[in-house]
C-alpha cells in the first residue's frame, strides 16, 4: 500500500523533509546558544567589579572598545573643537538631549566627549560653554553607536549642529579631523560650574551583556524553529495517511481509479409526443374517436 512513496513526486516531498527537518533543529539549536552565550555573559558580568570603580587608564590603553573595556574610565587631554546636539536621548523618564563636544587630542585625532544632558528641545537650546584651553578629561568608555543602540535616530534630516547617532562614521563627515571609534561620558558635572545646569549621562552596558529584550527573542526563536520542524513532520505523516487512504478506497471500489472512466448514468428518455398529423387526430389535431 506504501509503494507510493517510491513515486518520482513523493522522492521530492521526502527529500524536502529530509532537508528541513535538519535544517530547523540547526537553527533552532544555534538560536539556544546564542541565548546561552548572553546568560553566560551577564552572569559574568554580576560577577565583575563595576567598570567605572576601576581605576582610570590612558585612552590609547583602552581601545578597542569591548565588553571587557566598555564602561571603564579612560583618561584624555586635549582642547574642546566642535560641539554638536544630539536630540531624543531619554533620562530619568524625562525627554532631552545630549551635549557632545569634540576634544582634540595632541595625536590628532578627536574624542568626542558627552558632557552632560539637559532637558527639552535640542531646537533653539543654549546650552554652557566648554571649558576653554587644554583640559584633562575622565570619562566612561562607550563604543561608538549603531542603528540598533537605544535613543539612535538614524533616519537622518536634522539640523545644522545636531547629529542622531555618536560614532565615527557620522562624525567624520562633519569635522575635518580624525575621530576616536570611541566616546566617553562624563560621570559628573564638570569643574568650575560650567557645566553645572546638565545632569551626567550614565555609561550604558555593552551591547549584549545583558538579559535584554534581544536575548529573550533568541530564545523565542528556537521554540519556532522546533515547531516548524514539528509541523513539517505533521504534515508529512498527514499527507501519506491521505495517500494511503485513497489508495484503500480505489482498492475497495468506494472510489473508481479513473473517474474519466466512471460509468455515466442512463439518459431518462423524454416523454413521447403524439404527431398531430396521426390518424388518430383530424386536421385540427382533435383526437378522433
């Protein structure tokens, strides 16, 4: 009864299930060890001191950014440049925006410093001056911003001296130096009051060391890949019992193999009409008696 499934048709519904079912058990595992890496990742993090308790070190030290540097004091010195607003950044529940000033270094190339947060509208918005001169900054090291980090407007078509997201290759297009992949966030108001009208940014974790949203659509994702091996399953059995049914049908004459070939039914034959030119009518077409 299941010599079908030797048919040239079937090879290729097989060969589909073969395939798949592998296929959605390897995505499905590769998503649960991603979500494991990132379990793994925040529990070593709990287990590490706070980043910004250590001590301070050269940027140059630092760089590349990574989950182990991200959020460690750097140390730089060098002269305030450019200033830029960056609009849509959330603090405290309260919506704002972030001020960054370029800090020229003496290797040439600039850091781009937050040096603090002020409520409202970036639009318009006075904001305090930059200390003048050389300074010596400390800041929490960050990594320079993409499309998925949180407040980043990447859709462009701000103003003039706004920018949507802090990394290099949005900066270098607006200065005529070399930017740090690389910013720091001061962890307080800076000295002699200057910036004392802004509240500091925290240092935001690493992207992803943590049990964020991210990690658990990981894990949604494996329990979807094992359903649509599942239901791939499924549907295989389903269509070889339809099969098999069939064939037991047109074995036991419930159903004709060919229903081209299926018997027709009898014409009913219309019912005679009499002729009235008949002997037994006259001309009228009466019948005659």
């Amino acid at each position: 009864m299941y010599r079908f499934l030797l048919t040239p048709r079937w090879w290729g519904i097989n060969l589909f299930v073969v395939l798949a079912i592998p296929f959605c058990v390897f995505m499905g595992m590769w998503q649960l060890g991603r979500f494991e890496d990132r379990v793994q990742s925040h529990e070593q993090a709990e287990k590490q001191p706070d980043p910004s308790t250590r001590a301070a070190k050269p940027l140059d030290e630092l760089l590349p950014v990574d989950k182990v540097t991200s959020g460690r004091p750097a140390v730089a010195t060098g002269t305030y440049a450019d200033q830029f607003l960056v609009p849509g950044r959330e603090l405290d529940d309260r919506r704002g925006f972030y001020v960054l000033n370029m800090l020229r270094t003496d290797s040439g190339k600039a850091l781009p410093v937050v040096r603090g947060w002020l409520p409202g509208s970036a639009t318009g918005a006075r904001v305090p001056a930059a200390p003048e001169g050389e300074v010596t900054v400390t800041g929490d090291l960050q990594a320079s911003e993409n499309s998925r980090s949180d407040g980043v407007n990447a859709r462009g078509g701000l103003p003039g001296g706004q920018i949507g997201m802090i990394s290099a290759a949005t900066l270098v297009n607006l200065v005529p130096y070399d930017v740090y992949d690389a910013w720091v966030t001061l962890p307080e108001a800076e000295a002699g009051g200057t910036g004392g009208a802004m509240k500091p940014v925290p240092a935001a974790a690493p992207e992803g060391s943590g049990l964020d949203l991210k990690a658990f659509q990981n894990l949604g994702y494996t329990g979807e890949w094992f359903v649509f091996a599942g239901f791939v399953l499924f549907m295989w059995f389903r269509l070889v019992r339809r099969e098999a049914e069939a064939l037991r049908d047109i074995e036991l004459g419930l159903v004709p193999e060919d229903p081209a070939a299926a018997p027709e039914s009898p014409a009913v034959p219309a019912p005679a009409q009499e002729d009235p030119a008949s002997p037994d009518r006259d001309a009228a077409g009466t019948p005659v008696r």
